[in-house]
C-alpha cells in the first residue's frame, strides 16, 4: 500500500506542480549561477547510495566550502531566490521524481549525507537503516528549525551537531520505525503541511504526544 500511494500520490502532484516548476525553472536559470536543479549524493535505504534532487538554492560547490554538508542561518552561499524556496520548502519538490523511481518514498527518516549519518550512535543507524528515507517525516518536523537553533548555541556547527542533533535525529526516526502505519504517515503529511503554513505551530506536540524528548528541541 506504502509503494502504491508513493507512484499515484507523487505522479499527481508532478502533474499538478508542473506550471509552478516551469516558472521557477526560468527564474533560476537566469538568477544566481544559472543552474536549475541541485543534486546530491545522499545515503539511502540499507546504505544504498542515489542522488537526491532538488531546486538550486545554493552555490554549486557549496559542500567545499563554508560548513560543508551542514546549513547555517544566513548561510552565505545560498543564492538570491534560495531564502525563498528554503523556507516554503519548494527546493524539495523535485524529489517526487526521487519517489517516484523508487528511491524514496513520501514518508520517512530524511536522506542525509554519508558525513552527518556517520554522527548517529551507530547502535540507532543498525535498527533505522532498512526504512526507506522520505521526503517528510517526523523529523522533518522536529528539526525545522534546526538551521536556528544550531546558530543561537554559538558553538562549532559540526561539534554541536554531532553531540545534540544526530544522536536526537536516530532517536525520533527510531520512534518512527517502531510506529510506523499508513495512519501515521497521513497525520505526519497534514502535520508537515501544517508547520509549513503556520511554522510557529507546536501542533506536533499534541498530535505526536509520546515523541522523544529533549531540551534543545522541546523548551
């Protein structure tokens, strides 16, 4: 049923979405560096790797620079109309084609770089690795204000990532996998939506009452 809704649900939206693509394709091309998509080696189901695509919202060679894989506040390599795309999350819609082919599917633990994986305590990545990554998810939802929090600890983005986000992050995909149903998967969708709309919403508290914890992400 999972795979199913995967194919129908994200070949809609394609179709749906393709006028709004169109439109930012050509404003891409002619703002920043001209590119349109960004890809991005990703780590996958059973540490298969793929490329995640998405729309160009930074500097192309943005992995060698700066914080390398992990996005600050007011990152200085985001391009002109990335803010934008970022915050409404429309850089993400081009992973419909990574669900469609079967790379990923519209619920799950989000795909992350092999260096960020590496920082989950590896007895948590064991469990979680056979779930297939997501375009949404529970910790999508948790961690949309990663990029802010990590900014306001004032400490080194990679030694705080790895001591507070990613042992957090496996906990609350660890939650998801012991959880997970089609049910599920529908409130994380209207969830995720939710947040989006109205991003100071703490409607996941309530929806999702038995989530980890912890200080950073719950004050």
């Amino acid at each position: 049923m999972k795979r199913l809704f995967d194919i129908i649900s994200s070949g809609l939206v394609m179709l749906a979405f393709l006028p709004v693509g169109i439109v930012l394709a050509i404003l891409l091309r002619f703002s920043g560096e001209g590119e349109i998509f960004y890809r991005q080696k990703r780590v996958g189901r059973n540490s298969k790797t793929f490329e995640v695509l998405k729309f160009a919202t930074m500097l192309k060679d943005s992995p060698n620079l700066g914080t390398g894989t992990i996005t600050t506040k007011n990152d200085p390599r985001v391009l002109p109309m990335g803010g934008f795309l970022r915050k409404t999350k429309l850089n993400e819609v081009p992973q419909l084609w990574n669900i469609f082919i079967g790379d990923m599917s519209v619920v799950g633990p989000r795909p992350l770089t092999k260096e960020t994986r590496d920082y989950i305590p590896s007895e948590i990545l064991d469990e979680i690795q056979d779930v297939q990554p997501g375009l949404t998810g529970i910790g999508s939802i948790v961690f949309r204000d990663e990029e802010e929090i990590i900014h306001q600890s004032g400490e080194d983005y990679h030694v705080f990532y790895k001591r507070e986000v990613a042992p957090f992050k496996g906990e609350v995909e660890l939650w998801y996998k012991r959880n997970k149903s089609f049910m599920l998967d529908m409130k994380i969708i209207f969830v995720t939506a939710w947040v989006v709309l109205f991003s100071g919403s703490r409607i996941a508290e309530s929806t999702f009452p038995d989530l980890p914890k912890h200080p950073v992400f719950n004050p």
